[in-house]
C-alpha cells in the first residue's frame, strides 16, 4: 500500500511572529509603566503616613527599580535611615507605626487591576 503525504503551509505566520513580538514589548512597556507608577503610589503613601521628626524619614524614602524596570524595592537606603526599622517595628519605648507593607498592600490591587487593564488594551 502507498503511503500518502500531506503538506501544510501557514500563511502569514511571518506576520503572526512579528505581531507577537510587537505585542511582547508593548505589555514590557505597560508592565514597566505600571511598577513605575505602583511605586510612586507607594512613595507618596509612606511619605503620608511615616511618623515625622525631623522629616528625613519622609523625604528620603525613594523607590529602587532593578531587572529592566520591571522590579522595585520601596524603602530606606541610607545608613543615617538605620532607624527607620525602629519606627516600623517599634521598640520598648516607640510604638510600632508600620508604613511600607500597608503601602504595598493599598498599592498592589490597584497595579494589579492597572496592569491587566494595560494587557487587555495591548491585545485588542
């Protein structure tokens, strides 16, 4: 008995790879926007909130992007901060006054919502 063959051919998928790829760098770009604004919320929500001295904790709290900006860490860098852990989590004479995950919590539902808002309007 002899066999038979079948070939397919899809065409177009050169356009469908390119598509594809300009879809991958526009959700980068919406997911870049959005950590970029998720910590700039949590920036503004910290400097609201944090227990207020001198205002060094409040003007020195900044955001730190990593790994192309699709990454943050929120938070007190300096050494002169060192005592910032001390108002978050308190001491025997200094009630705890935690701001940065209350920050995070308010600030990762709405990115979460912003962001797939961005995926559905870049896949239309």
């Amino acid at each position: 008995m002899a066999r038979s063959r079948a070939r397919v051919e899809i065409v177009g998928l050169d356009r469908l790879e390119r598509r594809a790829a300009q879809i991958l760098e526009v959700l980068k770009e919406a997911a870049q926007a959005e950590v970029e604004n998720a910590a700039s919320a949590m920036v503004a929500d910290v400097r609201r909130n944090v227990r207020v001295d001198s205002g060094n904790l409040r003007t020195s709290v900044a955001p730190d992007f990593q790994k192309e900006r699709l990454q943050t860490e929120v938070g007190w860098r300096d050494l002169e901060d060192l005592y910032a852990v001390f108002h978050e989590r308190g001491t025997r004479r200094i009630p705890a006054n935690p701001t940065l995950v209350p920050a995070l919590e308010r600030a990762g539902q709405e990115f979460v919502n912003r962001l797939r808002d961005e995926v559905r309007r870049a896949l239309q």
